[in-house]
C-alpha cells in the first residue's frame, strides 16, 4: 500500500511477505523486503541482533555441525578443526585441497566428511582416520605343497586387510591353484600394505577342493609374506569380494542403511553397513547433470527414499533399497547447492514426527520435500527468493523464535519480483502539472 512521503506508519502484526503483487494492491501489513528485521510467529517485527567474532580465521569455509553433537567442524586452509562453546579449536585433520567445500554426514558415532577429492572420518574423540579400510593390491603367488592334507583337486585362494578399526577391505579376483591328494597351499609374495594405512592384519580365505565358496582361514601380522594353508577348519564367508574403497564425492550422506555420494553427474552407494566399500559396477546411477543434491528421507518409515538434483531437475528415487529403487521427476527445478536440509516437520506446521527436507529451488521458489517424494513450494504465488551458484543454510532459534536461513554466493535477483517503482511530477510551462 503507497503512503505519503515521510509518514510513519504503526504495524501490529506482520502478515508475511510478497514481492509478487505491485504494491499499491497489497495490504499494509505485507512485507516487500525487510534488512536487518526478526519476525516471529505472531507476525512481531524486531531488530535483528549484532554479531559476535568467536573464532579468527584465514580461509574459513564449510562449517557444519549436527543437533546429537556437542561440537561443530570447520575448514580453514588445509585444516579441519573443532569447536564448541566449552573448548578452543582444536585440530582434527590436516593435508586436505585449500577452498574445496566439504560435505558431512553423522554415522552413528562418527561423522564422514568429503570435498570431491579427498575423504576421511572423524570420530567423537576428535581424532582423523580414514573412511576405509585400503583394499590389497593383488593377491599373493599360489603354488601347491607337498604336506597339508587337502583333498585333491583346484583351490581359489583371496585375502584382504583389516586395520586397527576392525573395518575389513575388500578383495580382487581370487587366484586358483591345483593341489595334490595330501599336498597344501604355498602363500608367496602376499601383498602388504604401505605405512599408514592403519592396517593390523592380513586374513587368508581359501575354498574346498573344486568349490567357489570363499571362506577364512588364517589371520596373519602386517609384514609376513608367506604362509601354508593346510587341512583345517574354514571360517565365515568373504563377503567383500570385488568391492573397492568407496571414492570421494562433492556430496555425502547417510540413510537406509547406506553411503550416498555425488561424485559429478553420478550417485554411488555403499553396501549394507559397510560405509567404506562398494560395487563399482552396479552401485551406480548417472545423471544428466552435476548432481547439486542428495538428502534420505524416511528411513524405518513409509514413503522411503532419495531426493537427488541434476540440472533443472529435482528427482525422486522411492524405496530404501537401490536395486529396487523407481526414479521420478519430483520438481521441474534444480536445487541451489548447498541449501538443502534436513529439518524437523514441525517448523513448518506439518503434524509428523518425520523429517523433511528444506532448500532453494533454482526457479527462486522455497520447497519442502516430504517423505514419498512429494514437494511443496512455500508461498508459491506470493514470493520469490534471489539465488546464486551456492549456498548454505542452517536452522537458527533463538528467543523462542526458530528462522530457516540460507546465505546465497553471487546472488542473482529474480526478475519476477515487482521492481520498485518512481512517481515524477512534470511541472510544465504554463504552470500546469502531470
């Protein structure tokens, strides 16, 4: 609503915003654009408060922290660090690429971090390791033995490392050796590990006589390089035959049992609680685009599934199991990467117990997606945002007062917005105006 030049105006209650509608057909209590203002739920315009340095920093990016943690991460240079309001940064990990932005996901008690070209985990101790467990190069030379007492017949023999984490690597294509009534397995040349890679011991899987079922047979220490397999008992099945470390991504994430990862236009999958190893072959799906984002939602619950953006796109991938999973257009927009949330349902009025997920849409339109696949732009024919090529956002709630925020790099305005508009008043010669 137009107003007199210099009146002041008294504003109870804040309707909301619309940017949409010209002006002078909107109510007075409808905001255009407001800097520096705090609205809460009952329409309540405040000042917003100052800000406050906590931390000095060179390079600071990619701050992230979770609501079951009592610390935040951040980067700055080539340097992750932690902190929180109890203690100093502290150091978790250095030797990452300077500026590349990093992405988090909380596992459990640890959280997986990943900035497309380098990776690693971070557990509650504040401590860096690795993400997994380096797989061997090769398998070692098999050759038959005099003594052991196999049955005769051909052999596949295979092993992989575990480290000091208990986390078991995965293995290439077994070796096959053929073996004499009586005779045994000679192990040379076994594969080792380099130094640092955490690795504890080497385990031998061997079959029975002309089987293909891989089973244990010996652990053996770091640095040993020949070993005998004989007649004794087989142990449990290798089940990581053929997987290999799970490759850094620009995106990472965790659900239905599962790491996620946007490595480019592709999103690739761990298998089944083993957040270090995959398929390279079949946990797979390539986009048309980059992939700008990945949020699980519904895991345990009905409606389970995976939002991805590629392009001018937002998908759908419904079920919690890939090999089964239908993909669906959800939205004909892409995401602003790096705005994407997951949220509580509540903070948007929505009567559930199951999360959503929140971001900017590149048609500068606010979405909500829902468990099921469905989305939900907010104000849709009342409002629109300025986006760029990234962003971040964060839930802030402070005073009762609980704001979705979103800060956006290279901001570009929406040109469906109304644009300001200017009143002139000719005064012409003969004293006439118009």
């Amino acid at each position: 609503m137009p107003v007199k030049d210099g009146q002041m105006i008294k504003i109870d209650a804040v309707a909301g915003i619309n940017n949409l509608s010209p002006e002078n057909s909107q109510a007075i209590s409808v905001l255009r654009e407001a800097v520096n203002v705090e609205l809460s739920k009952e329409g309540k315009a405040s000042r917003r408060p100052g800000r406050t340095r906590l931390i000095a920093g060179t390079k600071v990016h990619s701050i992230w922290s979770d609501p079951k943690l009592d610390f935040a991460l951040y980067a700055d240079g080539d340097s992750i660090f932690a902190f929180s309001a109890d203690i100093q940064p502290q150091l978790v990990t250095t030797g990452i690429s300077n500026n590349l932005p990093i992405s988090y996901a909380l596992v459990n008690d640890q959280v997986y971090w990943s900035n497309s070209m380098q990776s690693g985990v971070i557990t509650l101790g504040l401590e860096g390791i690795p993400w997994g467990c380096v797989e061997p190069s090769g398998q070692p030379l098999l050759a038959g033995s005099s003594a052991g007492g196999l049955y005769a017949g051909e052999y596949q023999v295979a092993i992989t490392y575990r480290d000091v984490f208990g986390r078991e690597s995965g293995s290439t294509l077994a070796s096959a050796v053929q073996v004499s009534d009586s005779g045994g397995i000679a192990l040379t040349s076994i594969p080792q590990p380099a130094m640092g890679d955490m690795v504890s011991v080497v385990r031998i899987y061997a079959t029975a006589a002309n089987d293909t079922s891989l089973r244990h047979v010996a652990d053996i220490p770091v640095g040993m390089t020949s070993f005998n397999i004989g007649k004794t008992n087989r142990g449990k099945l290798l089940d990581t035959q053929h997987l290999v470390k799970m490759p850094a991504g620009h995106i990472v994430r965790y659900g239905h049992g599962r790491m996620w990862a946007a490595k480019g236009k592709e999103l690739i999958w761990s298998e089944p609680l083993r957040y270090g190893l995959y398929n390279e072959t079949d946990n797979r799906i390539t986009f048309p685009e980059r992939i700008t984002m990945v949020q699980t939602l519904g895991d345990g619950a009905d409606g389970a599934g995976v939002f991805v953006s590629s392009g001018n796109r937002t998908y759908w991938l419904s079920g919690p199991n890939p090999s089964a999973m239908r993909q669906n257009i959800a939205y004909p927009h892409g995401v602003v990467e790096g705005t994407d949330l997951v949220t509580p349902s509540d903070i948007w009025g929505i009567e559930s117990v199951v999360p959503v997920v929140a971001w900017m849409a590149t048609n500068h339109k606010f979405c909500i997606g829902l468990p099921s696949g469905q989305v939900m732009p907010i104000k849709s024919n009342e409002a629109v945002i300025d986006i760029g090529e990234r962003g971040a956002s964060i839930i802030k709630e402070t005073n009762g007062i609980r704001q979705f925020i979103s800060a956006i790099s290279a901001a570009q305005p929406s040109a469906l917005k109304v644009s300001d508009r200017i009143s002139a008043v000719t005064v012409h010669h003969d004293g006439t105006t118009s």
